[in-house]
C-alpha cells in the first residue's frame, strides 16, 4: 500500500473545503473537541477496574448519563455509540412484540422500518401532506393520526420523525396528547433536533419537553459531538426501562469507544455553558440573511414563510435553499458552491439543497454561504435559458403491502428497473441521504416511483437500492 487511503482521502477533502454546512455538528473546529481530539489514544480506552462499562453502568458513565438526563430533562438517558439508528431499532423493539401493529410516518428514516423487520412489525403508514408548489413534505395531520389511532385500537405505538430532515415541524405536544388519549407510546426520531432545547426562545420545543414518550437524537448531527454519538431518552413510566436496557445491551457494541463516549458528555456540557448564546447569534443573522435573500426572489425557507404555508414550526437553523425558479437544480447549486466556493452543503435533491447552521458556526461561515448564494443567483439571473425542474411528490404511488420482514427474506432476484414495475420489492430504494426510503420491502414497484429514480440518478442523486447497470432487486 503506497498510502494510508483514509487519512489522504480526508486530507484531500479539507483542502478542497474551507466552509462546511454539514455534520458533525463541531464542523472540524478546534477548541471544541481538543481535549479528546489532541490526545485521542490516551482516552481511548476499555471495560477494566476503574473504568466503568455501558452496558452495566455503576461509576463516571452513569454518572456522565445522569448529567445529561438532567441536562434535557429527561427521566432517564442513554448514550448510545452505534448512532441513532441503533437508539432507534432498540427504542422501538422494546416497546413491541413480535407481530403488533405501529403507526410510522412514512418520511420516516430507513432504521424505523429495519426494525419492523427485525421485530416481525406490522406498519401502517401516516403520510405527509406535500406541498407541490414549493415540491417538500410540509408536515403531518394530526387529525389523520387521530383517525388511525381510532381505527386502529390495537396499535402498539406511534413514531414520528421531528423535525425532519428539511426543519419541518408539527405540533409534538398535540401529537403526544393525541397518542397518550387513546393509551399508545409516542416515540420521536428527533435525530435533527437535539440543538432545540438549548435555544428554547427561537427554536420550536424539544420533544422531550413536550409530551413524547421515548426521544432518540444524533448528537453529532447538530451538536458539536463525534460522528456515531447518539442519545436515547426515555421521558415517561410508560416505557419500561428494563426492555430499553436488555434491548440496548443486544444491539450495541460490547466494546464501546469511550472516546465517542466522552465527546457526547462534552457536547452537551459545551451546549450548556455556550449554547443558547452561540444559536441566538447565529440564528438572528441567518433570519436577517434569509430575509434579504428572499427579498431577492431566492426561495430559501423561513419560520414565517413555512407557517403562512400550513405548517407549525420551524427549525431555524436549517438553511434550505433553492434556485429552481431560475432552473437550477438542487444538486447543481450544490455543486457549484461545493467547486466554485469551497462551501460544502449536508445534501441535496432534485430542488432544494440543505446545511446545517449549529452553534459552532461563526458569523462568517453564514455570511460567507449567503453572499456565496446571492452572487450565484445574480449571475444565473441573467442566462437567458431557463428549464422547468419536475415536481414529483415522493410517496403517492406507494402500496402498503404488510409483508415487509417475509419479502426480505425471500428468495430475491436482480432484474432491470424497468422490468420490476408490478413487481415487490425484496430491499429499500432509498435517496442517500437523506436515508427517506422511497420502496421498502414488501411494497409494489410502480410506474411512478421508477420515473422518479430516473430523474433523480439523472440529476447526480444517489439511490441505494439500484446498481450501475438500473437493476433492482425483486422477490422471485
């Protein structure tokens, strides 16, 4: 081996970005992780005498897990160092048998339905409403959660996803009142969301004060937090904490990096001394910035704009930028901030590109996106040559089908996208990221969702689930 390919591949990387809008939350900055970050192999450490262990926690890890259940309020907290996706295949494995029903949001991440699959669950589907003149999920109906919850009495659970990946969100408090009305667990992916409750005056409200039962955040999302560090909250007695704990202990690693460990203590602690006030600066010129952008003709979302729309609340450090009115799309306009700018965004699709604004973002890292954004759109203004971006809600065509684990484990076979149309599905189709399945499973493949993979592969869009050669792969 001539190189070290990791390490000259991140080199690589820095040197071709100087601004990033796109976790971990710490976004490379120092003085935030040296401690950890400066000295790595003397933290990295093991279960010994003295040290403590994850899964059976009687010293400074429970002590660390305390400090940051308090710190959210919660009743109790578990760090969780396999991501939130194992905080939520535990969560919701625990919380149901074999063979019950839970209601899911249908934009909800991949790791919701793995583990409807690991725990044989049966998935009844609450959709987003899409708005098509601005092509994004705005939000759920509460009024149709209720209606399933009373068509559905033997519904074990409710998860729901706030805010989404875009910083949609609902009212989480009426959501939990619904659900708790009619006897269920509410569980929220509140991966986008662990910043919220530090900024409590200009943010919308954390699940974890707002009624929800089970909260599962990625810390190093929107907190200056190692990738892979995840918390799992459990926030009422309607949860029994033995099952989280048994769960936890069968999906985590038993060998859990204490380095990861004590990076999500350290973010929550550095949340708690410089939080609020570092989200209060940023969010107030990103507000400012937006608005002048807007001004403009540029649609980038904010909380005004997203409410006079239908929605509730939302998250205001989520930059949601598009340019498709000039015919841009959204991965374009990433790519030309990414090689024109040195500005690297979280992701895009086929009209929006998104970043994330956290707490350790300077002034100029924002000022520096929204001056990047406005020159870009002057320039573009000015060609002559504009193409219509095609809108396509992402779930209409889909088919609950209710054999999710069986088509998994079918005997499967790969065959042309074009040819599986009628076809069920034996894996995700999933636009990565944001991780959002479009097929899961067990679903038919129609018409429609095959239009909408093309367009995307065709507009520089990753699509799990589909090969070079446009092959799916289909139960047999």
């Amino acid at each position: 081996m001539d190189k070290l390919n990791i390490i000259s591949g991140i080199k690589q990387y820095r040197s071709e970005v100087d601004t990033n809008f796109h976790m971990p939350g710490h976004k490379g900055k120092h003085g935030i992780l040296d401690e950890i970050g400066n000295n790595l192999n003397f933290y990295d450490i093991t279960e010994t005498l003295g040290t403590d262990n994850l899964h059976y926690p009687t010293g400074f890890l429970k002590d660390a897990m305390n400090y940051v259940s308090k710190s959210y309020g919660a009743k109790r907290s578990y760090m969780v160092v396999n991501g939130t996706s194992c905080g939520i295949i535990s969560a919701i494995m625990a919380c149901t048998n074999p063979g019950d029903k839970i209601i899911v949001q249908r934009d909800c991440h991949k790791s919701v339905y793995n583990a409807c699959i690991l725990g044989d669950l049966k998935l009844y589907y609450l959709y987003p409403e899409f708005n098509k003149k601005y092509g994004l999920n705005f939000s759920i109906s509460l009024e149709k959660l209720e209606q399933m919850l009373i068509d559905n009495p033997d519904v074990k659970m409710v998860v729901l996803t706030y805010p989404t990946f875009y910083g949609i969100c609902f009212d989480v408090k009426k959501a939990a009142e619904i659900v708790h009305k009619y006897g269920k667990i509410l569980m929220i992916d509140e991966a986008h969301g662990s910043h919220l409750h530090f900024c409590k005056d200009l943010l919308p409200p954390s699940a974890e004060s707002s009624g929800a039962d089970i909260v599962t955040q990625s810390t190093h999302k929107t907190l200056p937090c190692m990738t892979q560090g995840s918390i799992l909250h459990v926030c009422s007695d309607r949860v029994d904490m033995a099952n989280i704990e048994s769960m936890l202990r069968m999906l985590q690693t038993t060998s859990p990096s204490y380095i990861l460990m004590a990076s999500i203590e350290n973010a929550v602690h550095w949340m708690n001394q410089y939080g609020e006030e570092r989200l209060k600066r940023n969010i107030e010129v990103f507000k400012k910035r937006t608005l002048e952008l807007r001004n403009m003709g540029i649609n980038v979302l904010e909380d005004d704009f997203i409410i006079s729309e239908g929605c509730y609340d939302f998250d205001a450090t989520r930059a949601v930028i598009s340019m498709s009115e000039l015919g841009i799309t959204g991965t374009e306009l990433q790519e030309i901030l990414r090689y024109k700018y040195k500005i690297q965004m979280e992701f895009a699709d086929l009209q929006y590109t998104v970043g994330y604004i956290t707490a350790t973002d300077e002034i100029e890292d924002i000022d520096r996106l929204f001056d990047a954004v406005k020159e870009i759109y002057l320039e573009e203004s000015k060609s002559k040559e504009k193409r219509e971006i095609i809108q396509i809600e992402p779930f209409p065509q889909l088919q609950h089908e209710r054999k999710m684990r069986k088509a998994f484990y079918a005997v499967n076979e790969l065959i042309d996208m074009d040819e599986a149309i009628g076809r069920t599905s034996a894996e995700f189709i999933i636009p990565y990221p944001p991780g959002i399945p479009l097929v899961c499973p067990g679903e038919i493949i129609q018409q429609e969702t095959v239009d909408y993979v093309k367009v995307m592969l065709e507009n520089s869009i990753n699509v799990n689930g589909v090969n070079k050669y446009n092959q799916v792969r289909v139960v047999k």
